[in-house]
C-alpha cells in the first residue's frame, strides 16, 4: 500500500512541477500556491517511507495511507483540469496567431478563481493528513538519493540477444530429430516440449525453428502464441497472420479454414503453438478437426510448449520432450555473459564467489539466471552483491518455481527509482503474451504522469529520452523481453513476470483477462476490458470512478462510447478491435 501511495505522489510531483514554472499560472496568480502544494507533497513522500516499515503492525497507518492515496487522487484531477486549460489557451492563441496577453481576457476569471480554491483545498487536505500522521507515530523519514533517474548510464548498451543461450544445442538437436523424423503413422502429429515456468521452452522452440534441418524440411513455419485463451477462431486467425502477416477479413471459422488451404495447399508446415493450457480433451480435438481440415502436405507437424504433462496428454503427443534445468557449468556460464558484461560489475574473485552462491539459489532455470544476472550487473560493489545474497527475499523460496518467483521479485525491489517501477507496474494493463511497442508504450508512461522532462547537470531530457532509459533499464533487467523479431523495438512480458506486475500494481490496475470482476474500487484507476478471456463487464456500472487508463480490447465497440461518456478523467485510450489499434491520449495520437 505504501508503494501505491508513493506512486500518487510521485505522479502528482511530475505534474505540479512544470504547471509551477510555467508562465500561465504566474499570470493566473496560482503560482505559489503550486509551489505551496508541491512542498506539502514532497514532505508527504518523506512520510511514506515511514509508513513503509510500519503498515505490516499498524492499522491506523493503513487507513492513513489509504485516505492519503484519495487526496491524492484528487490532486491528480485538478492539476489534469488545469493542465488541460493551460494547453487549451495555448492552442487558441495560436489559432489567433497574434501576439496578445490571452491570459486575462479569454480565460473567465471564475475559472482562476476556481483553479485557486481547488488548489487550496487539496492543500488543506494534505495539511491535515499531515496531522494526523503525527498522532499515529509517522515522522519524515530520510528520503533516498534521486540519482537513479539522472544519472543512468546511457552510453552503454549491454542488452543481449535473447537467442545467444547457453547449454540447449543436445536438446534443440534432440527435438529437431522427432520433427524432422518420418516414423509416425498419424496424420499432423504433436511434438511437445514440457517444462516448469521460466524453464526456457519457447526459446528452445525459437531455436528449433531456426535450425538449419527444420528450415529445409518445412515448406512453411507457424507460430502462434496460446496462453490460456484456446478457442478455435483465435487461433486460426493467428495462424492466418503468421502466414500472411495481417489478421483475416472474417470472423467465419470455415472460411479461416478455406483462406489457411489455399496458403498451405501441397506444402509442408510445422505450426509451433506456445504456451498451451488446455487440458480438454474436446476442445483439442474441435482444434485437430480444423487442422486436418485444412490439409498441407504430408510430414507436417505440430511443436508445442506446456508446463504440463496433461496438456501434453490431452494434445495425443506422439514425442515428448521434458526441458532439463541448466547444469552447474552453462548456468554460470549464462551469469556471467549478464552480470560481467561491458559496462557491468568487474570481474574479481570476491564477485565471482558472491555471485556462485547466488547463482546456487536459481535452481539452474533461465528466466531465473538472467534476472539475477541482469540485476547485478548494475551493482558494482561487494557490499551490494552482498546485500542481495541475503535478502530476506530468498527466504520465501522452498522450491524451484518459488525460486523463480523470489528472483523476480528482488529484481523489482532493485530497480533503481520508484519512477521505474511504476513503469512496470503500468505495464500490467497489457494481456499475457501481448506484444508492446515501445515508442507505444513510452508514451503510455508520459500520459500517466509517470515520467517527465528532468533538468539539471547542463542537460534537457526529454519525456522520450528517460521512458528510453526506463525502457532499457527494464530490458537489462530481463522483466522485459524483445520481441525476437524486431529487436528491442518491441518486448513482451514473460508470463510470471506479467503475474508480478498485477501483484505490484496494487490493485490500481487491474486486468478482467483471468475472469475478475470489476466493481466499485476507488483504487481502480487503470482497467483493462478483455471480452475474449476474462468476463466481460456486465454493464457500464462497474466502470470504477476516476478511471484514467482504459485498455478495451474485444470484438467489438459494444459499451465503449458509454464508458467514455462516464470517464471524464480518462487520459489514455487503447482500443484493438479484431486488429484495428487505437491508441490515443488527452492531448495526442500516438
């Protein structure tokens, strides 16, 4: 609670500042009290890393935190209302394109009278939060150094490719000999790769698929990404786009089944499907019917990646391949490409002992491997490797998978500013296995007020240029992913990682994808509308008030002129509709 608590503040600082030193509220004479209002935040946030050690034992400090979250929310809104007739005035007078004081004659005096009280007020409220924080024991705590948004490092680059793998080649050739081999008897059979999460099996699939044998044996190669949304439809039209690299003009599942004939008549293909869930034996099979439907040439095949044998069993797999974790040596040797790279942590015997012993706490899985190894390449000190090899963190882990788990958060609890991690927390707004651009999704950031323009050191950084560095800071860290096919352009979010971002987002984001339920929250400020896999909204009523982010993606636009109509506060919109992508914000299309 105290991390979204900071999280307000942090928002509200990055609007107050620029409003402060602009001009127009000089001229309005709101000036001071901007500046007035910024400082009452900024003793706030000193209160919040008190309230940080103390909200576990204390009920009165939770309640605190939770009415300092609603003035908050309130300050948002009225520095949103007053940052929108700023650059409102702005616009006009350009429309005008004279040079004339516009501040006094075509802004009414109520609304300056307004913006003024609606200031004094929040003041106020922040006044007396103040108070009551000092009845219940909360004193300004020392605030960290601010140097993690300034002062990262931009020169160096040490992003690596999330193909260069360590220790796969016997199991890429294990798996290429069954789908390149002509020993089954059935038609179209399943080749299925098993492992935990964060095992590596779609970078194993990755490198199958771009293995010199497969490359020549398959005609055509498929790749459509599963997740827990297995119906029929999707996937064909994901198949369809594979092919054709554009979605299909129909939503009929016999003409998707005509349109992928006519694509792979007398041709061979292998069709990877990643990530599958489905334990239903039916539904595989309404999924086979279609396939077999569709025809190909004979020796195609199906490679699929599970977490589960039943999975594996319901799809009829004719050869199974479990995923091995990695061995002591290819485990270190994946370590030290991260942590040691150029730019990162020298390599001395005292790191290389620190990070063996943390390395032993991995459990040999990849995803694990390169978060940690991601994480202490930025550290360059013994004491800081030291401190995450005793982290309280690793104590919550009693086996592999909650090792994974453990990893992924002490990499969030590392990232270098509150800034940061606010970005990955909004990035939960995102399905699974989504895939995010990133000019897309730096400006999603600047919309939620999560970053803005920094001054000092001699410099102007632009809003673009530090969501760049956040970006990459997030890359480095492994809890983002690039997109193998357009480099760091683009990224996903592991699918434990995307779990992550909804555990720390606070219930201020929330995602309908695993079937929850929107109600009145007013802690619900970013939502995402997922029709296909979560239950839809019932009606416009469960739209939680001062809603500013709305992700609505489904077949169709049903409810959404409502749901804006009812969001007056919403300052980003993403629309995707059966392929067609809007992504807007108050002020811009992006």
């Amino acid at each position: 609670m105290a991390e979204a608590a900071l999280s307000c503040v942090g928002v509200i600082l990055n609007k107050i500042l620029p409003l402060a030193a602009d001009e127009i509220s000089r001229v309005w004479g709101v000036k001071k009290d901007l500046q007035k209002l910024a400082k009452k935040v900024e003793m706030m946030e000193a209160l919040i890393f008190d309230a940080k050690c103390k909200q576990s034992t204390s009920k009165a400090v939770q309640l605190w935190l939770k009415r300092l979250r609603s003035i908050a929310r309130d300050a948002e809104i009225v520095l949103d209302d007053f940052g929108y007739e700023v650059l409102r005035q702005k616009v006009e007078n350009r429309k005008r394109d004279k040079v004339r004081n516009f501040f006094s004659s075509s802004n009414p005096i109520s609304f300056r009278l307004e913006m003024a009280n609606k200031i004094k007020n929040v003041s106020a409220s922040l006044e007396e939060a103040y108070r009551e924080a000092n009845q219940i024991g909360l004193y300004p705590a020392q605030l960290p150094m601010p140097s993690a948004d300034q002062k990262e490092d931009r020169s160096t680059d040490p992003f690596v490719d999330e193909s260069e793998t360590v220790g796969r080649e016997v199991e890429v050739s294990q798996v290429v000999s069954m789908l390149i081999s002509s020993d089954y008897k059935k038609d179209l059979p399943v080749i299925s790769i098993v492992g935990m999460g964060g095992q590596g099996k779609t970078t194993l699939a990755q490198m199958v698929l771009k293995n010199d044998s497969v490359v020549k044996h398959f005609d055509k190669k498929i790749w459509v990404c599963v997740s827990d949304d297995f119906k029929v439809k999707r996937l064909l039209n994901e198949m369809l786009q594979s092919l054709e690299g554009k979605s299909a003009d129909t939503t009929n599942t016999e003409a998707l089944v005509r349109k992928l004939q006519e694509n792979l008549k007398g041709k061979s293909y292998l069709l990877v499907l990643d990530d599958v869930w489905n334990e239903n034996r039916e539904k595989w099979d309404g999924m086979r019917r279609r396939l077999l439907a569709i025809g190909g040439a004979p020796g195609s095949k199906i490679l699929a990646t599970t977490r589960s044998d039943e999975v594996a069993s319901a799809m009829q797999t004719s050869g199974l391949h479990h995923l091995d974790i990695l061995s002591d040596d290819h485990s270190w040797m994946l370590f030290e490409k991260l942590a040691f790279a150029d730019g990162g942590a020298r390599k001395t015997q005292d790191l290389v002992d620190i990070g063996r012993r943390i390395l032993n706490k991995c459990g040999g899985v990849p995803l694990a491997i390169k978060v940690i190894g991601g994480l202490l390449y930025s550290k360059k000190d013994v004491s800081e490797w030291l401190t995450i090899e005793k982290s309280e963190i690793w104590n919550e882990s009693t086996n592999i998978a909650n090792g994974v788990i453990s990893v992924l958060k002490l990499s969030y609890e590392n990232l270098p500013s509150l800034s940061v991690k606010q970005c990955f927390a909004s990035c939960s707004i995102f399905p699974k296995d989504a895939e995010m651009k990133k000019k897309s999704l730096i400006h999603i950031w600047m919309a939620q007020g999560l970053i803005n323009d920094a001054k000092g050191g001699g410099c102007h950084l632009q809003m673009e240029d530090i969501g760049s560095d956040y970006f990459n800071i997030l890359l480095r860290s492994s809890l983002l992913q690039a997109a193998p096919e357009y480099g760091i352009e683009s990224c996903r979010m592991h699918d434990l990682v995307h779990d992550l971002s909804l555990q720390v987002s606070t219930n201020c984001f929330l995602n309908t994808e695993n079937g929850m339920v929107v109600s009145h929250d007013d802690e619900v400020m970013h939502l995402t509308v997922i029709r296909s896999r979560g239950k839809m909204l019932k009606n416009i009523e469960g739209i939680p008030p001062n809603l500013q982010t709305l992700y609505y993606l489904v077949g169709d636009g049903i409810m959404l002129e409502d749901i804006l109509e009812r969001s007056r506060y919403l300052s980003v919109l993403i629309v995707d509709c059966y392929g067609m992508l809007l992504i807007s914000r108050m002020q811009w299309v992006i």
